[in-house]
C-alpha cells in the first residue's frame, strides 16, 4: 500500500506542478533492435536476464525490455515513440510482479489522452485499480530514456521529465 501511495503521490505532484524539461531533437533515426541482457550484481552474480527489442512500424517505434528473475520475478517495460524532428512519448506500460518487488504493479498511460492507469494490490491482497486523467508534459522520457541519450546535445545542459 506504501508503494501505491507514492506512485499515486508522485502522479498527482506531477500532475499539479509539472516540470517541463527539453525536447530531444532526433539526430540518430531508431530502428530495429535484437539483444539479450543479463543483469548482474556488484558481486558479479547473476541476478537476471531478459530481451531487449525496438521495431519501427510507420509513424512510431516500439521498444520492449523484458526481464527475469532468479527467484521469478518479472519486469517489462513497453514505450512506443514517435521520432519525427524530435522524440515524442506515444504511449507507455510498465509491469512488476513477483518476489524481486513489494508489489505487483502495472503502470501504463497514453500522452494523447492523458490517462495514467495503475492496478495494483492492497495490504489484504486484494486488486486496486485507478485510472486518472493527468496533463503530461510533451517531453515525458519514460522508456525511452536510452534513445534519448544517445541523441541529446553533448555541447548542451537537457532536462527530461519522467512520471514516478
């Protein structure tokens, strides 16, 4: 429930004083994208492993981050973007379940309609669900924060916004 609150927190804060950072200008076209990840500790112990894949598709670009835990956790991370002059956040969905995290979550919004959805469980274990409309600012990074990098001007100082 802690979790639950802070994320609905961090939705609301960022809802009623939002930060606008910079838009990234598209200098590096993305495009597809195949990889294996393997996730490790400072002990150098494997801690998990997953995919990572981008695939173009007309106007928008799909990126998927797929992780497995050891003990059987899952995370995936879904951001589709478009990348047309500069990089904009179309959609996002982020899912956490399993024993690696104090809940299971799912996180997803589109930036069109403003809709952040969050499901979730109470401290009985019981499912919670919330949908709310939130004013996201153009230049959200979410899931796409390593394409952006990659692309934002070395020369400059770039602020990005994310919704936690």
């Amino acid at each position: 429930m802690k979790t639950f609150r802070s994320l609905l927190l961090g939705i609301l804060l960022t809802a009623t004083f939002p930060v606008l950072g910079d838009p990234v200008v598209v200098r590096h076209i993305q495009g597809y994208i195949s990889g294996f990840v393997v996730l490790k500790g400072m002990d150098d112990k494997i801690l998990g492993w997953g995919e990572v894949s981008q695939m173009p598709g007309g106007n928008h670009v799909t990126s998927l981050l797929t992780l497995h835990f050891r003990d059987g956790s899952l995370y995936e991370e879904t951001a589709v973007f478009s990348q047309r002059r500069v990089f904009q956040l179309l959609s996002y969905k982020l899912i956490q379940k399993g024993p690696s995290f104090k809940e299971p979550e799912l996180l997803s919004f589109d930036t069109a309609s403003g809709i952040v959805h969050i499901e979730t469980t109470d401290k009985n274990g019981k499912p919670k669900s919330i949908a709310k409309r939130v004013a996201l600012p153009p230049d959200i990074a979410n899931g796409i924060l390593p394409m952006l990098l990659n692309d934002v001007d070395p020369k400059g100082e770039t602020t990005l916004s994310m919704l936690v």
